[in-house]
C-alpha cells in the first residue's frame, strides 16, 4: 500500500497513525475520504514527511482533568503538581476549570469563569467529588518538546491533532489554551528518564508531590 510504503521510509517512532493524520490536515487541511487522503500522501509526501520529522504526536486533552481531580481531591495540603509528557500543559491547570459530574458541579474560580471550559465526567457511585479546588502552591511539566500557547503554529499543532468530527473536544481545547495564555504552567525541556529527579527536588519542602501522566509512557521506547 502507498502509506505504508511512505511510513517506511520515517523513523519507527515517526510511524505513528495519529502524527501521519495530524500531518496531512496541516499540510492539505480536512480530508474529504480515502481517495483525497491517498493523493495527498502521493503529490505532497515530502511535505508530509518534513512535519512528521518535525513534529510529534502531543495531543493535549485537558478534559482528562475531570478525572484526575477527585484523585487530587483526597489529599489534605498543599500540592505540588508534577506532569511528564507534559505537552502544552493544559492538564497542569485542573484548578482552574469547572466539572459536572452530573450530580454535582464545581465551578471554575471567578477570575477564569468567563473563559475556563466547564468538563463533564460520568462518575460511578463512590467516586469522591471535590467541592472546593484544590491547593496547587507550585507545579511544572516535563517534555521532550513542549509546546507555546503564545506561538500560533504550536497552538495550530494542538487543533491538528484532535479529530476533525470532535467539536467539543476542539472547543474544550480552545477554552484551555485561553486560560492557560493568562496563566501558562511552568513547562522544562527534558527526557522523564534522566530529568524527572531533578524537577522533584525544585519543588516545595511542605507540599505533597504528585506526579503523574495521561498517555506519555506509550511513547517510552525501554519500558
């Protein structure tokens, strides 16, 4: 097949569904069907190849935030909030947006209640809902590349790699890249593998350390 004769020619870890996807909307736009995805790969592969070279697959749900904040919730105390395969870190600000947990809301704080998105999240009997935010006193994402929300090409990278059909989820990201714009997350250059103690020890003495991910460890190579 022609694509997987033109995936054959990137690194292994430049061969992955999403990023090629990713890749053809920002070089020829919205594809209408196979065919059209098929011409492009043929009449515009080296275009192609140079943003999959380029780029990575960073896709930055923020909406995973309505499941990792009743977590969070459980944690009496300051908080230092730690993200590997951080991204553009919108997942570093679960403090800021608004839930629905269908029997039960929590507002984003008034400062971003004109622009924070509010999540909705189906919760199953027993799952702990916060009823205040939390108290994030310090925190920082790791990535090999992070991404600006104040550079329009990365921010267009962001919309690129969410499905054309989720509009939802688009508007979700554009409300999260809102909020972060006025309040952007400390984000350091750097490989989870060698970098992530490091990042640790720069975080305050009487707050509870959190790290955690939401996709990253599937792109670690050495599990």
């Amino acid at each position: 097949m022609p694509i997987l004769s033109f995936l054959s020619t990137l690194p292994a870890d430049r061969q992955q569904p999403n990023l090629l996807f990713a890749a053809v909307r920002h070089v020829a736009g919205n594809i209408s069907g196979p065919e059209a995805f098929d011409r492009v790969i043929r009449d515009r592969a080296e275009e192609v190849a140079t943003v999959m070279r380029r780029r990575t697959t960073q896709t930055n749900e923020p909406g995973r935030c309505a499941v990792l904040l009743p977590l969070l919730a459980r944690i009496t105390g300051p908080i230092a909030l730690i993200e590997v395969g951080a991204s553009a870190g919108l997942c570093l600000l679960p403090d800021v947006y608004g839930y629905d947990w269908g029997d039960h809301k929590l507002p984003p704080p008034p400062e971003f209640a004109d622009r924070a998105p509010i999540f909705q999240c189906n919760t199953s009997p027993g799952t702990p809902r916060p009823m205040a935010h939390l108290d994030i006193i310090w925190r920082a994402g790791l990535d090999l590349n992070p991404l600006d929300v104040s550079r329009d090409a990365d921010v267009a990278w962001l919309e690129q790699l969410v499905w054309p059909e989720h509009q939802l989820r688009l508007d979700r990201l554009r409300s999260a890249v809102s909020v972060a714009q006025c309040c952007p997350p400390r984000l350091v250059a750097g490989d989870l593998t060698q970098d992530l103690p490091a990042l640790i020890a720069e975080a305050p003495a009487n707050a509870t350390v959190v790290v955690f991910h939401t996709a990253v460890l599937t792109y670690v190579a050495d599990q």
